[in-house]
C-alpha cells in the first residue's frame, strides 16, 4: 500500500490488502511497543520507560506512583494505567512476582496472598538499588530517540550487565506471539555467562523463583511444575506449607471451600505471613484421613509451558532456551565492553589534548588578547586561528589560573591520563583482555547483587523477630 494512501480516502480495498498492511501494522506495533521484551535489554517500553525517568529523577528521592506516572506519560503515548500497573509490577518482590526488584518501594504494593496494592497516591517508589548496579553504567552507548510526540529523547533500549528478561520471568501476549519465560538465579545466569566466555558454550541453568520453597521440576519436553507442599506435624496436624504459581489467597479459598463443600474438610485457619504459606487445615473429630489421602485430595499442581519469544534487531525472535540467550546476550556484553575501552581511549586522548592546550595557553600568554579583542566571539576566533581546538573553554578559563602551580597541575595530570591511555589500549589489543574485563564485571556484580539479596533478607528476619517477640509479650 502507498504510505500517501489512506483507508478512508478509497472507493474500494480488498480484504486482502487490508489484512497483509493494516493488520500487520498492527501486529508488529503491538509486539514492538507494548507486549514482547527486547532482546538487548530484557526490558518492554512501558518499563524501560519508566526506568529512564527514574534514572533522570534520582535527586527527588522517593515519589508517589501517581506522580512518577505523570513523568512516564511524556514518553509512553498509552495512558495511566498501564504505566502504574507497570511500576507497581516492577517493585513487587514476593514469591512469583519478582526475583529481583528492579525499583525499590513504600508503602503496601501487595503480598503474596492479597497481590492488589494500594491506591498509587497512597505508595512510593524510587530507582532500586539493584537497577543502579546493572542497568546505567554505559549510557553513553545508549541510542537515544525522539519520544512519541519529538518533544524530548527515550533510549532505543538499555545496556544490562545482566539478561533481565532471565531474572524476573517475563510474560506477554502480543498478535500473533506470546512470551513465558521462566525467572532464574542471577549467580547461576553469571556463572553460564562465563562458562560460555571460557568454553565457547552456556552452562545449563535451572528456573528459580525467590522464596518458593519447592524445587521447580522440569520435565523432557521443557514444560515446569509448580507443587503444593503439605506437612504433618508431631500433633497430627496437616499444614499447607507452600502454594504452586497462581495461588494466592482467592484461589486457595475457592479450593478449599469446594473441599469443605464435599465434607472433606470441616474448616482451615490461615496464618500466612508475606511469603511464607501457613494454612492448617482442621478436619471432623475422629474423621481425619491419612496424609497419603490429603495428599491425593488437597494437592494442586501448576504449569508452565516456556516460550523464549523477544525482539531482536531483525523483529521477533523465538529462541530454543535459555542458554542460548545467555550465549546471545554475552556476545552483545563484550562488543559493550569493547566499546567502553573504545570510548575511554577518546576521552583520555582528548583530555591529554585539552590539558597540553591549557599549558601552551598559559606559558604563550594568549589570555592577554582577551583585553584587545571586542567580544567573547572575536576572542574565540583568535584562539581558533592559534590552532587551539577547546578555545570555547579556553575562553571562559578564570585569570586566577593562569599560573605556574597550574601548568603544574597540569602536567600531573596529563601524566596520569596517559599512564591510564596506555592501560586501555592494551586491553583493545586483545580479545582475550576484553573477556578478561567483562568477566572481572560479572564477578564483581554477582558479589554486589548477593550482598544487596542477603542484607534485605537479614532486614526481614529482624522484623518477623521483632513481630514475633511483639505477640509474645502481649
């Protein structure tokens, strides 16, 4: 279809003409903008988005998710809500909603059993610490675009230490394709990053989820099982101690009330804290079945089929597994960290110049013909045909530093930059530095990333202490 020729403007249109432009349009602009994560970064628009505004706004510290939308709306063209279910999905941190929450909050943004959060005037949010860790330290590579409306820039997409879409588990439906990608342990993603940097292969990893305490069972064909656990204790008491994905306390009590329904159960008792299930289940006096027969009875098991679907460069792409995103993702890792070195020759060379310009600037006396020239501009243009290639700079340069302890700071400077110049060009000469470095970065956030999991995790024990020494006192 001619791009000059509208729908509305024909006599006449094939459906078939319809169906192989417009709906295809539609589909690709569904899948791009809203559905599917990118390859590149893990990340779908309305979060990559929302992440860019945070990064921007770090000074503002904590800000109510009504506002934070506000901000997001300049960049995503699809209105509130999507955007504040989008945050609030991004700092949920109990079990099957996020392993690693990449925006930090306050205030109730659901648990596990009851996942609906407050009203988003009520909670706040600000850019996680686990996002700082893995998500802005090369934005200087970062493809920048117009927004929807050519009014201010959005990235193309981030630049992860990390493959996101591994971490968290995405899902998505879009037309024609979905994604389900199951979540995993980020020592275990660094550790087949760099067995694949070493041996030229990923290490098979295995789906996690924080804070299910089941192992999740993989069959042949690929699909997950997510299992009940119950438990019997030395009284005789039956516990549910831990709920497949899917089942949060609206779920579990349909189930159970059918069960109470076919006189199986006479009632239950609920005492779940945040993650951890605690349901007991109370049967008739002198009625109680074997744990064998409650097992067979109570138990519920969930699926999940894996479906690696993203977007690349080249559209949508369907990968077979997970370690051959790893593989993937670590390609585009060391071409980032060769650029880096690439883009860290240019500065210190530049810097080199800049500080050799400063000193011949001092020592030739040009600051004196700031005093004969008419204007600022007509004082540029002489540095400019004095060959001086930062004579914008120059210019504004206080006449308090035209010394010689500057000349002498500079000097020392200049030196220090190209001892660092010749260390950066020695790691571009090599491919096997370049992997060296990306290895010694992925080593350094799996330390990061622990420390962080665990000190939260020490922080919630201290609490459920302080809870439980709270209720025994009363």
């Amino acid at each position: 279809m001619d791009s000059k020729e509208y729908l509305h403007s024909l006599n006449k249109i094939s459906l078939e003409k319809i169906v192989k432009q417009e709906y295809r349009e539609y589909q690709i602009y569904t899948l791009m903008d809203r559905a599917i994560p990118y390859l590149q970064d893990g990340l779908k628009p309305s979060q990559r988005r929302i992440l860019f505004t945070l990064f921007k706004n770090q000074t503002k510290g904590l800000m109510k998710v009504s506002s934070l939308t506000g901000l997001v709306l300049t960049l995503h063209p699809h209105g509130p809500q999507s955007i504040e279910a989008a945050i609030v999905n991004m700092a949920q941190d109990f079990t099957f909603s996020n392993n690693y929450p990449l925006i930090d909050k306050k205030g109730y943004f659901g648990e596990r059993m009851e996942p609906a959060p407050a009203a988003a005037r009520y909670i706040e949010c600000k850019l996680g610490k686990l996002a700082e860790i893995l998500l802005f330290d090369d934005m200087n590579q970062v493809e920048m675009v117009p927004n929807y409306d050519e009014k201010v820039m959005e990235p193309v997409s981030l630049l992860p230490k990390l493959p996101l879409m591994l971490l968290n588990g995405p899902e998505g439906i879009g037309t024609g394709f979905s994604t389900v990608i199951p979540s995993y342990n980020h020592s275990d993603i660094i550790h087949s990053m760099i067995f694949y940097l070493e041996k030229g292969k990923a290490r098979k990893i295995h789906p996690w989820v924080r804070y299910y305490s089941e192992k999740v069972e993989v069959e042949k064909q690929g699909r997950l099982i997510f299992k009940m656990r119950l438990e019997e204790n030395a009284d005789g008491d039956v516990y549910i101690k831990e709920l497949p994905k899917g089942y949060d306390a609206q779920k579990i009590y349909k189930h159970l009330n059918k069960l109470m329904d076919e006189d199986f159960i006479k009632d239950y008792i609920d005492g779940s804290v945040d993650n951890l299930i605690d349901i007991q289940l109370v049967f008739k006096r002198g009625q109680r079945p074997s744990i064998e027969e409650i097992q067979k009875k109570v138990s519920v098991n969930t699926t999940l089929v894996p479906n690696f679907t993203l977007i690349s460069e080249r559209g949508v792409k369907i990968f077979e597994a997970a370690e051959e995103i790893i593989s993937v993702f670590t390609e585009q890792r060391l071409k980032v960290v060769q650029k880096r070195y690439e883009l860290l020759v240019k500065d210190s060379t530049e810097q080199i110049l800049k500080n050799n310009e400063i000193i011949r600037f001092i020592k030739e006396k040009h600051y004196a013909q700031a005093e004969k020239s008419a204007n600022r501009k007509s004082y540029v243009d002489y540095l400019i045909t004095k060959k001086f290639q930062f004579g914008e700079y120059l210019a504004d340069m206080p006449i308090y530093r035209m010394t010689i302890e500057e000349v002498q700071k500079r000097l020392l400077l200049i030196d220090d930059e190209e001892k660092k110049l010749k260390g950066y060009k020695i790691v571009l000469q090599s491919k096997d530095k370049i992997k060296d470095k990306l290895i010694d970065e992925l080593n350094d956030v799996n330390l990061r990333m622990t420390k962080l999991m665990d000190d939260r995790e020490k922080e919630k024990r201290e609490v459920y202490k302080k809870i439980s020494s709270s209720k025994k006192r009363s």
